[in-house]
C-alpha cells in the first residue's frame, strides 16, 4: 500500500463514525458512495479514487483535504492508552480514557491493539 493510500486508511479509520453521520444527511448517491468506499477499506482494496468521488473533488485535493479532516470531523481529544490498528493497514491512533473500553477499527470492527 503506497504512502498517500495508507494516510487514506487512516483519516477514514478516524473519522468515520463522523462521515457516516455527514453521508446520512446527504442524498442517497452519497451514501452509496460511502457504502462502496467501506467496502473497499474493509477488503483493504485502494480508496481514494473511491473518497475522491464521495468528496466530489480530484485526487490531488482529496490528498490535500486528509491533511484538515474529512468532511463532518470534529476536534480529538487527548487521554492517555494509546491504541493503533489491528492489523497494521493504517496508522491511526485512537486514544481513551485509562481502563476504558478498547476501541474498535471503524472499518473492520475488530478490537484495536494496544501500543
């Protein structure tokens, strides 16, 4: 997986919940877009070709955009357990409260591994 791909992975891992929730306001090409990009993800296939078209804008601007956040993405926070991707796809890290519950991959579901 080339660099500009796996920082794809990444921003959708860690905004998805988010960009679902921006998609589900929008008409139904755009969910479907968003449905074809998860599946995409979940296969580990290329997706930003896919995240191009959901965002409606080139390839050289969708690079662009990762670096901000996609569309619907908040502020993080800032705890201390650090947790990354289950199975090394992208380089997310989520970060929860000590003792908290471990959080799960927006993509694939399965529990993230603590670093």
């Amino acid at each position: 997986m080339d660099l500009a791909e796996r920082h794809a992975l990444t921003a959708l891992c860690a905004e998805l919940d988010e960009l679902r929730a921006e998609c589900a306001r929008q008409p139904h090409e755009r969910q479907r877009a968003l449905a074809r990009l998860e599946a995409a993800a979940r296969a580990r296939l290329p997706i930003l070709a896919l995240l191009a078209e959901l965002l409606g804008s080139s390839l050289d601007e969708t690079v662009r955009t990762l670096a901000s956040g996609l569309p619907g993405a908040g502020p993080g926070q800032a705890d201390e357990e650090r947790f990354c991707c289950p199975d090394g796809a992208c380089d997310r890290v989520s970060l929860t409260a000590p003792a908290g519950p471990v959080p799960r991959c927006t993509v694939t579901g399965q529990p993230m591994k603590r670093r």
